[in-house]
C-alpha cells in the first residue's frame, strides 16, 4: 500500500511529463469532422448526437487557432487559441473570454482537468491511426460517498461516479466541406 501512495503522490505532484509528439500541432493542423456522440452512464448508447468540426490552422510559430464547431441547429462555434509558451515549451487553449485552460501531455495524449461550478470535467485529444479523438469524462467535483479506514493499509478514497462521457472520432475533411 505504501507503493501505491508514493506513486499517487509521484504522479499528482511529481516528476512532469512533457512528451509531446515532436511534430505537434503541425500533425494535427486541419479540419476535422465526425460526430460528438454523448453519453449517460449505465448506456452503451448515445443520448444525444451532435456533428461536430474541430479547425486546427496556425497562426504564427506559438498559436493555433483552435476552433470546435457543434453544428446544431443552432450552430455552436467557439473560437478558440492553442498557445505554445516559447519558454517552458507549455501548451494552454485560449478561450478567448478569460478561460484558460493549460494542457499537459501524457501518453502521447493532450490533456486538462477543470472544473464549472461542482462539476469535473477532464477533457482528451489524440491523434491514432489518422484519426483525431476526443472525449471528455464528467464527474462532480465533491466525492459522492468515501471508503477506506483512513490508516496506512486503507487510506480514505472519495468515489466520484462518472456522470457523463463525450466522445468524438474525426477524420481529416481538408475540402471545406
């Protein structure tokens, strides 16, 4: 158990991982297109279907311009900035409104974890196979329920149920269409 503490601690507070694909975000610059299947726990179905584009263009040697679009009927469209920090090589989505939402590479994965209002969201891209990912775990941010004996052998864990799931596969549309 000890083992497992010391790794918990190493990982949350640790030593950080910055492994970025070496030819991120030029791999990943395009127009994207697929469908933002939406998900409640306990379904193998999504509840809700939305076509979604993700817009990865540059804009100089240090900012993307990230734009996703939910095309509803009411066309969602959030302009947003992807901004490389020239000097701790640190990546962050501009939302343009005040957000910002730094992101950490992990398993060849970009990754953040915020949180609106009680809610925890931790939001995914990957690049795989010429595809681009992307999904979103949703939880809130105070424990439902809290197990463990609280020593050394069965610290207390809270239990955050998951309480939605995004997921979007998207494929390459360099057409504008």
């Amino acid at each position: 158990m000890k083992l497992l503490t010391a790794f918990l601690i190493l990982s949350i507070f640790g030593i950080p991982v910055f492994a970025q694909p070496a030819d991120f975000p030029v791999s990943w610059e395009g127009n994207w297109k697929g469908d933002l299947k939406i998900y409640a726990p306990e379904s193998s179905e999504p509840k809700m279907q939305i076509p979604m584009e993700l817009h990865i263009q540059p804009k100089n040697d240090s900012v993307w311009h990230w734009e996703i679009h939910y095309l509803t009927e009411n066309p969602d469209i959030r302009r947003y900035e992807l901004i490389r920090d020239l000097k701790s090589n640190q990546w962050k989505i501009d939302e343009k409104n005040g957000i910002i939402l730094p992101q950490t590479f992990t398993g060849n994965r970009m990754q953040s974890v915020f949180s609106l209002d009680k809610t925890l969201l931790v939001a995914t891209y990957w690049l795989e196979n010429g595809l681009l990912n992307f999904e979103i775990i949703i939880t809130q941010t105070a424990a439902e329920s809290n197990t463990g004996l609280g020593d050394e052998t069965s610290p207390y864990v809270g239990n955050h149920p998951l309480t939605g799931y995004h997921k979007a596969v998207l494929k390459r549309n360099d057409s504008g269409n």
